[in-house]
C-alpha cells in the first residue's frame, strides 16, 4: 500500500451490513454509526463513511429515523412462488432435471466474476 493511501484515512475503511435491524431508530450508539461522516460529523475511532445496507421486515416510525430515510434507498420485496430451490439445483447437479439450471448458474457465476474483476 502506497504512503498517501494509507495516510488518506482509507485505511480500514468497511461496508456495514446487519439482518433484522427494526431497533435502528430507537438505538442511539447505532444511529451515531449509521450519521457519521455525513454533514460535517466527525469520524473519531471508526472509518464509517461507507456503504451501509439494513434488512427489515417494517420501517421504524419514520419521525424517529428521518435523517436516516433522507440518505436511504429503500425497496419492498415480496414474497414469490419460486419453481426451484437453489440449493436443491446445487446439491443434486448430476440429476438430469437439474443439470442445465446448474450450468446456467455456473455460467452466470462465471460471468460475474469477469465483470467483478473488470469493474475493480
């Protein structure tokens, strides 16, 4: 690692991804995490300026997190009806039925570690 990077304040920096997050508005420690390096808060012992992702089930009132929306993307899922199961294609990839969905998936997993290297 060159000097300047690791002088820049790069060093170390992270992704925070957390499942089951409804406690968000209501958490202060967390919500001082999720706030820094926007609008000028200072980032003191972690390098938290970066991508954060939250899974939920139901937004939090949305009067107790509006600083958080202000900065989010979020988007609603809903439950499918799914043909097969991904892990059923994986483990049982001999099985003539499942054969061609298993080599779609390796294709696709090929192909997106090509554009993976390509986009670093």
């Amino acid at each position: 690692m060159s000097d300047s990077i690791a002088d820049s304040g790069n060093k170390g920096q992270c992704c925070i991804a957390e499942d089951e997050a409804e406690d968000m508005a209501y958490d202060k420690d967390k919500n001082n995490v999720i706030k820094t390096g926007y609008g000028g808060r200072r980032q003191d012992s972690w390098l938290t300026y970066c991508h954060k992702w939250f899974a939920m089930e139901e937004l939090p009132d949305s009067r107790k997190m509006k600083a958080i929306l202000d900065r989010s993307l979020v988007y609603k899922f809903i439950v499918g009806e799914v043909l097969y199961n991904i892990k059923d294609i994986i483990r049982d990839a001999g099985d003539p039925k499942y054969k061609p969905l298993y080599e779609e998936l390796i294709h696709i997993r090929k192909l997106l570690l090509c554009f993976r290297t390509v986009a670093i």
